[in-house]
C-alpha cells in the first residue's frame, strides 16, 4: 500500500469529487432540433459525462475493489444501475444518430466496472446487466464489420472499438451465449 500511496490519494479524492457531485444526469442531447453532434448541448453533455463515468464511476468501482470503501460501493452500485436503465440503442449508442461520444464512454468503462462490482448486484439485476452489456458488444461488432476494420483499422473511433469488444467477451464470458463471446474474442484478437 506504501508504494501506491500517491495513486490510492488521487484515488480516495475522486471518490470524494464522484459522491460529491452525485449521479450522473440521463443524457438530455437528442431532445433538440438540427444536427446533433454540433450542437453545443452535445459538446457539454459528453463533456460531463466522462467525469461521471470515466472518472467518478471508475474511481468508485476501484474504490469498491480496492479499498472495500463502502460509500464507493454504494455509489458504484447507484451509479452503474442508473446508466444500466438507459437505452443503448438511444443517445448512448455506439454508433447512433445522436453521436457515438456517450457510447464510447460506456463501452470503455462499464465492463470493466460491471466486472470489479460483480458482488454489489442481485441475480435479477445481473440477467439485466448483461443483456444491456451484451447489447453494447453487439453494436461494436456491428460498427467494426460495418467500417471494414480489418482491412481500415485506422479510423480513431473505430481503433479503439477491438480493446472494448476483448474486454466484453471476458467479461460477459458464460453469461451470455457463449458462441456469441467467442465470436466477439475472436474478432478483437
């Protein structure tokens, strides 16, 4: 613990900044008129939401795993759920109509999220997690085979898309359908 001292402060001070600022607002974006991603609505809706899912659920998910600190169990828990609830298919898609930012966040994040507070959740809550996880691999794929990344892998969105869809076949590994998670793995390896 000694030698991570520094770390494990900037650690416990986000926790502290993520419970401070509470939960994550549902993005409110797409609720407008003209083109989306050029609105500044847009701008700041992701802006603001890499600091609650990026940082603040990140840091409380380490905070769980890590430190068994209850208040980022707690808001890890709250939090994770919350964003759960919303609509990958809506303003949170990878690759919807409203911009792919928020999307991105999620798939970057909630695996790894959902995997270091497996514990926090109920059965009930689990089915419904990883369906909604499952949800996000499979737009992934979609978006991977639909911008031909095996022959073009250098488009900036698409590179990081194969780390992501590795990551969900992990973790998503036998609780979702299992031809599915080696199909995901195969094609990010």
């Amino acid at each position: 613990v000694s030698r991570y001292g520094p770390e494990l402060e900037v650690l416990k001070r986000n926790i502290q900044a993520a419970i401070k600022q509470g939960m994550p607002p549902k993005p409110r974006f797409h609720r407008t008129d003209g083109e989306y991603t050029d609105h500044p609505r847009y701008r700041e809706a992701f802006g603001a939401y890499r600091d609650y899912v990026d940082r603040n659920l990140v840091a409380c998910a380490l905070g769980h795993l890590l430190l068994k600190d209850e208040s980022a169990s707690t808001y890890a828990r709250s939090a994770f759920l919350e964003i759960i609830d919303w609509n990958p298919e809506g303003p949170c898609s990878v690759d919807g109509q409203w911009g792919d930012e928020i999307g991105l966040s999620n798939t970057r994040c909630l695996f790894a999220v959902y995997d270091w507070t497996y514990d926090l959740y109920t059965e009930e809550q689990h089915g419904y997690i990883q369906s909604t996880l499952a949800q996000y691999a499979r737009q992934i794929l979609a978006l991977l085979k639909r911008r031909n990344f095996l022959n073009d892998p250098g488009n900036n969105h698409a590179g990081r898309l194969p780390a992501y869809l590795g990551e969900a076949a992990l973790v998503l590994y036998g609780c979702v359908d299992q031809e599915e998670t080696q199909e995901w793995l195969q094609y990010a390896l």
